[in-house]
C-alpha cells in the first residue's frame, strides 16, 4: 500500500508537470513511472491508456518547440504560451479519449469534439518559421473524419448567476457552483439558480423530491426544463444546496441533454466534488459575524418598558408605547419588541355565535366587526404570520412573503407556548429579503369568552448586514424589559395580569433564543467541520457522488416522472446515505 502510495503521488507529480519540454529520456522515464504505477493497480487500464496517450501525443511537439527556443525562431514570451496551450491541449484530449472509453461519446461523436480542440488550436500555432525549423516528424492526432460524422453540436451553456463558478467538461454537460449571493436559506439559494434556468431558456424546471445525504444541512433535487430557447429540446439536471454557515449558502447544479445526462452525471459529479468544498470556502472568505456593539439602555416616555440600543438606532415613537418597543437601525435593521395581538378562538362555542351574527349582518360598527378571529392551538408560524399580515393589511402596506427556515419550540409555563423561528422575510418594499429571528408566545384562551392572547419579539435586517448585526440584534432582544406596573396603570385591568405573564414569558424566551442563537453557530462550525476532510473530500456529503452510480448504470428517456424515479433509487438502494426532506412548505414563496 505504501509503494502504491508513492507511485501515486510521482504520477500525480509528473503529470502536473507533464509539458516541461523534457529530453527523450527523461520522456522514458516518466513512462515508466506511469507504467509502474499501472503494475501495482493505482492506475485502471482504461486510465492508464489515456494517462499515456496525452503524454505522448505532446511529447515530440514539445521537443520541437524547445528546439525552436533554443534557435531563436520563437521568444521566450511566445514559447510559454505556446507550451501552455499545448499541455492544455493534451489534458483536453486525454478528458476526451475518457469519455469515450467510457460510453459517453460516439466514435463520430468524439472525433469531432477531438477536431474541434485541434482547429482551434491551430489557429493559435507556432510562426511558420518555427515549423520550418523544428517540425515534428508526425502529426500529433490522425486526420479527422469528414464533416458529415461531426455529432450535432451541445447546447449554448447556460450563464451561471452572479458570484458562481462554471466549468464545461470537455465530454459535455455544464457544472455550476459557489455561493449564492443574497440568500441565507437552502431553498432562496436552490430558486435563484433555478430562476436563472427559467430566464435563460424560457420554460419553468420541473423538480422532482427532495432528498438530502443523511447527517448533512443540504437539499437536492433532480429536474428537467424544457429549451423554448437555444434550438428546443430538454435539459436534465441535479442541483444541491447546502447551508455552509448559518448566514452563507452554497449550491450546485450539474445539468446536460435530457439523453445524455444519464452517461455524464456521473462524471460531472467526480468534478464537482474535486473542487467544491463549501465549508472550505466559507471559511476562507472569512467570518463577517462581529461583537456586539455597545448599547446605551432607552426608556420609554411612558416608562413602560426599555431597551438597549447602539449608537444611530431610533426609538419609533407613535409604535412604542405600553410595553411594546419598536426601534430601527442605520443599516435598515429594525426590533418589534413585546408586540401583543388580541383574538377569539373561532373554536369556541360562543366566538362562533358571534361570527355567526356578524355574517348575517348584525354587530356592524362595533368592536366585533374589527377584532382578530383566529384558532388558538394550531401552527404558531402561521398564526404569528396572519397576525402579521393583519397589521399590515390595515395599515395600508403590501403583504410581506415569509420563509421559515425552522420553527422550534422553547419551554416556556406549564400553560403557555412559544417558539423561536428563523427564516427571512420580504416586506414588498422593493428592498429585497431580510433575515428574521423571532420568538412568538401564546396563552390559552379564556374559557368563557374565549379571548387568547399572543405577543412577538423580533429583530431583521437586509441579508446583505445580517451577518455583521446579528450578535448586536441578539442583543437587542435580550436587553427588553418590561415595566409592569406601569402597564397595569394603561391597559384595562382585566388584560393586565395576562399580558404580564405572556410578556415574562417572552423575555425569557428571547433570551433563552439569543443564547441558543450563539450556539447553533458554534454548532454548525463543528457538524460542518465534517466536510472539511481534504483527503477524503467530504466523506458525508461526497456521498450525493457516490450514489449516482445507481443511476448511471441505468439507460433512461426523459419523461414526467424521470427525476422522481431517480431519487426514488437513491434513497431505497442506499437508505444508510440517502432520506427524503420532509418540508410540505419548502417552496413556498419561492418563485422560479
């Protein structure tokens, strides 16, 4: 195993250096390395033709041009551009001959890939005098075949958004991948891609289930789109996305001929992972997260409650006022603390009188007619968002588009709920989304009446701040208080005991979140840590590579329900590696 080892490393070696105009006989000897390293099994047969074939089809080409260097006929400028090109040329040849060997080109099909790579080189060659001087005795490559076995030629690639990174395989297919800009959720990142299909070629991507290798914070998917675009027909694909920090999202996507995409998947899929490690990137980039800043504590006029700002934040005075605080930013962030909605469980007996009498016209301008109607009891999230969407309806303002990337309970009275939920949110101001952390507490109805009340306390910003404010929005949250007394003083006497409990039931809510906040991301910087194996590139997540055998071993014809099928297969053939996502909401307010 060492000795195999060794070789491997001295293979790896002289092909990285492959094209350094070395002399016949060191030529020899690095065939010999390379046959060596067959002998003792690093290398397949089918590699190691293919390893051989593009060291020497550039062998005495390079001999020549050193020739021509050494003669003066070329510049020392012109030589390493040429060499370059030429070593270049072989690797492509050498991805060519690959894919060939391995099904996924036609003969006809590759030697008219293989023509194209030697007429575009030849119009970079060397001068003319430089052939006359230093020729090589025989052609590189055999002529290629007459242009009626050229293979239809592939699609236009498709564009990648902002701030991702393409490849073209040589045997076909396009890979695309990197941070998605502006998105903090595996679901934003996963549609602004998909958009950028839909833009692009003019037909909606069908996507199939979503499915996730196990132990990993990722989603992916299979689809298919149709081209109105670029000549028509159908592209496959498979695009994965992955939270590589709590604030940064990567995703990739892989995609080809809806024909072809069977044979190239997996081959893409071995070049995907050999250059993308999220984890690696994200920490590269450097964490934007920051201390706290200072805070300077803020009293309410009315002194009903008080809150920690920084320098440059605002108190919204017509909003803050008997115990609930509203307060913005220089950046656009924004606190809507101890924020209290009042409602009637539709559940109750004598609330469904009530909406009774008021459909058949009765109660009209009377507190009935306005009041909040909504079940007590059911999905905290959505009934934070009707709230929410109440507000904002009756005050004039578009409705905001929520995207809860979780919802997860925290311990409040033996009686009451509360939940932290963290997703984005976009106002429809034309800003674009915001980053929102939350935590939203109800308390049982009163059993006559059935009245139950709910309070929030959130803090946003854009996603383009929302790394660098959220330790000081944390802190925000967990410096409110309310003063009581004074709150028993406003609100009517009946409401007041309730509204003291749920309101120290929120605090201790935000701050037991604030907390938990700071140590998700620890927690996330240790599960992550799993992918950041160098040498075994990501055993968890290099998993999605692994599976697809499963497919490409399989001739497929697209069809409604192709991409289902395929993830069906991952997941019943490899259930220790592969599970389904279970998220019915997952798209929701997603546009593609």
């Amino acid at each position: 195993m060492r000795d195999a080892l060794r070789w491997l490393l001295a293979v790896a070696v002289l092909l990285s250096i492959g094209g350094s105009g070395c002399s016949p006989s060191r030529r020899s000897k690095e065939l010999a390395v390379l046959d060596r390293a067959y002998q003792s099994g690093v290398l397949t047969k089918d590699e190691y033709e293919a390893k051989k074939a593009g060291l020497e089809s550039q062998s005495e080409a390079l001999e020549a041009l050193d020739k021509a260097l050494s003669a003066g006929v070329v510049t020392q400028a012109d030589y390493q551009a040429i060499k370059a090109r030429l070593i270049a040329k072989a690797v492509m040849l050498a991805s060519l001959e690959r894919a060939r060997q391995a099904g996924v080109f036609s003969q006809k099909e590759y030697l008219a890939r293989k023509a194209a790579l030697l007429a575009a080189d030849a119009t970079a060659a060397p001068p003319a005098e430089a052939d006359a001087a230093a020729a090589p005795s025989a052609p590189l490559d055999p002529a290629p075949e007459p242009a009626d076995t050229a293979a239809p030629p592939s699609p236009k690639p498709v564009a990648a958004p902002g701030g991702l990174k393409t490849i073209n395989p040589p045997e076909g297919g396009q890979i695309v991948y990197g941070q998605v800009e502006g998105q903090t959720t595996e679901a934003g990142a996963m549609g602004a891609v998909l958009r950028s299909l839909h833009n692009q070629l003019g037909e909606r991507p069908q996507v199939g289930k979503l499915f996730q290798v196990r132990g990993t914070q990722s989603v992916a998917a299979f689809f298919s789109v149709s081209r109105r675009t670029q000549g028509g027909g159908q592209i496959a694909g498979l695009i994965i996305a992955t939270k590589a920090t709590s604030d940064r999202v990567e995703a990739a996507l892989i995609s080809d001929d809806a024909a072809r995409f069977p044979k190239t998947l997996n081959p893409m899929m071995k070049t995907l992972f050999g250059v993308w490690h999220p984890l690696e990137a994200a920490r590269s980039a450097g964490s934007e997260s920051s201390s706290p800043a200072p805070l300077r504590q803020i009293t309410l006029e009315d002194r009903s409650a008080s809150v920690g700002l920084p320098d440059g934040w605002k108190i919204v005075p017509k909003m803050s006022m008997m115990g609930t605080i509203v307060a913005t930013g220089p950046n656009d962030e924004s606190a809507e603390l101890g924020i209290t909605f009042l409602a009637s469980d539709t559940n109750n007996p004598t609330v469904q009188q009530t909406l009774q009498a008021l459909r058949n016209g009765r109660l009209r301008n009377t507190a009935y007619a306005t009041a909040n109607y909504y079940p007590y009891g059911g999905d905290m999230s959505k009934a934070f968002v009707y709230f929410i969407q109440n507000v904002r309806r009756k005050a004039g303002l578009p409705q905001a588009t929520y995207n809860f990337t979780s919802v997860t309970p925290v311990p409040g009275s033996s009686q009451e709920r509360c939940v932290h939920m963290a997703g984005t949110v976009d106002t429809g101001d034309g800003k674009g989304p915001r980053e929102l952390n939350a935590v939203y507490c109800t308390t049982p109805p009163t059993p006559a009446a059935g009245i139950w009340l709910s309070s929030a306390y959130a803090t946003s910003a854009p996603v383009q701040v929302a790394a660098r404010e959220r330790a000081t929005l944390a802190a925000i949250l967990a410096s409110f208080n309310v003063n009581m007394s004074v709150v028993n003083a406003q609100a009517a006497k009946i409401a007041a005991p309730a509204i003291e409990q749920i309101h120290a039931i929120g605090r201790a809510a935000a701050m037991q979140a604030a907390a938990a906040h700071e140590r998700n991301d620890i927690q996330n910087s240790s599960v992550y840590q799993r992918w950041d194996n160098l040498d075994k590139r990501s055993q968890e997540f290099e998993n999605y590579q692994l599976g697809f055998s499963v497919i490409s071993d399989t001739e497929h014809t697209a069809h409604g329900t192709f991409w289902n099928e395929d993830a069906d297969a991952l997941v019943k053939q490899h259930p220790d590696r592969f599970e389904y996502v279970s998220a019915p909401n997952y798209w929701k307010g997603i546009d593609y």
